[in-house]
C-alpha cells in the first residue's frame, strides 16, 4: 500500500486544484510520489477540470420533483446552453433532483464523481447551483413550478404556503417563475443595499433638479418602488395593481425557494 501523508495529499491538492478523493488516488496510484501524482491527475484531465473551476457558469438546467408532502429542487450550472441541454445533463439534474427528494440535499454528494465526469466530458465548469428540499408541515400546502425551454428548466420555484388552496398558492408560484423576485419580504434584504440604493437615488434626484424640501419623500417613494420589483409579496401579481399580499389575504408564504438560468 502506497504511504503518503494527509500533508501529501493537501499539497497535491495545492498544487493541481483536484479533489480530496482524487488526489488521493493518484498517491495511491504512484506510491506517494506528489509529482507523479500531478502527472497522473493531469493524464486524465482532472487538472484540466479544476482549472476551469471559478470559470463563468451561467448556463444550466434545473429539476423539481415532488412527492405528497415535499418537494425538492436542484440545479446543475454549465457555461453553455449547448451543453445544458444535452440528454445526458438534463437526465443527471433530474436524477439528482430525485434523490434529494428521497434523501435530502446533502444526497447530492453521493454523486459528485457524475458531476466531475460532466466536467471533463463538456470540458465546461459544471456544478451545483441551489439545492433545497421543503417538506410541509400540518396546516401547510406545498406548491412547485417548473418553467421549460428547449427541454430543460430554466426558471423552478417551490412554495410553501398557510391558509391557502393548492389553487392560490400554485397561482403566486406562476407569478413568481414571471417576475423572479430575489426576496420574499423586505426584511431579507440587506440594509446595506437598501442604503447603497437610497444614496444612488438620492443623487438621481438632484441631478434632475427637484426642490430640495422635496428630496426625502421623492427618495423615500423610489427606493420602496425598487424594494417592491424585489420582493415577492409586495410585487403587482403578474403585473397588476393588486400585491401579492393582497391577494393572499389572510393567507402566508412561509418559505420561497426561487432558481434562474442566466440570473
């Protein structure tokens, strides 16, 4: 059996940005020996995969799968279209998507070496984007939506909402694969954010020559203009007046899980 050292292996790692696992194997596979390890990883583009790791990845597919109380979501990013929309990259998304229904999102481990062989196959960045299983509880209603093009899914949304019928419910999940907030309510923003775009808007408002004793309340309507284009509950569903608050009524959205191809 090959001797080498934890140490050893970080340091291949170090050295070529491979996997744990992989690095291991190629000590195993050349005594120990760091160097012909590089050598061996390199042989089989395992060097050539990681070096693409931090590379652009805005292209991809998503899966839902639901089950009578659960739903689970996963999706896989590429850099290309073209790659996304193969059989074999459609078909691991779903599969993945699956068994994080049946096993939660740390399943997903269990096929990294599929991912990786992706990865040299498209010789493309190919990896894990949003990963999430909501499982309801008494009293709530899960939904899930699944927008496709040139058949994958580009745009998965699932809900979970309380007080509400499947039939309201699904209705917001449409509303939301259309519109793609980034947020729920306005408490998940950051405050930094909203101050960065207050001070934007403050000097936007200068610029076109309002009074001053104006500024505050123009700024204070813009930057709750900007907060509600990003928040789901306070968005005009499918683009009217009324907000999704109101057409809740004394419905909730507990949880939103929202993921975009290209965002």
């Amino acid at each position: 059996m090959a001797s080498f050292t934890a140490k050893d292996v970080q340091e291949l790692r170090r050295k070529t940005g491979a996997g744990m696992m992989d690095c291991k194997k190629a000590l195993e596979a050349t005594d120990g020996d760091i160097d012909a390890g590089v050598q061996w990883l390199r042989e089989r583009g395992i060097v050539k995969a990681a070096e693409r790791v931090g590379r652009e990845a805005s292209q991809g597919a998503i899966a839902i799968a639901s089950g009578a109380d659960s739903a689970a979501l996963v999706e896989l990013k590429a850099e290309t279209d073209f790659s996304a929309k193969a059989a074999d990259f459609v078909g691991l998304v779903g599969e993945l998507a699956e068994l994080v229904l049946a096993d939660g999102p740390g399943a997903v481990a269990s096929r990294q070496a599929d991912i990786d062989n992706l990865n040299m196959v498209k010789k493309e960045n190919i990896a894990l984007g949003t990963v999430v299983r909501f499982e309801s509880s008494p009293g709530t209603v899960i939904d899930t939506y699944l927008h496709r093009q040139d058949g994958r899914g580009i745009v998965g949304v699932i809900l979970e909402g309380q007080g509400l019928s499947q039939e309201a419910l699904h209705e917001i999940a449409l509303h939301a694969a259309f519109a793609k907030p980034k947020y729920l309510d306005r408490e998940e923003i950051p405050a930094e954010d909203i101050e960065t775009e207050r001070v934007n808007l403050l000097e936007i408002t200068k610029a076109e020559g309002k009074p001053e004793a104006a500024w505050p309340k123009i700024v204070d309507g813009r930057v709750n203009a900007w907060i509600a284009d990003r928040v789901l509950l306070e968005q005009g569903v499918h683009g009217e007046k009324e907000s999704v608050s109101q057409r809740l009524g004394d419905g909730r959205i507990l949880r939103m899980a929202l993921a975009v191809i290209g965002a």
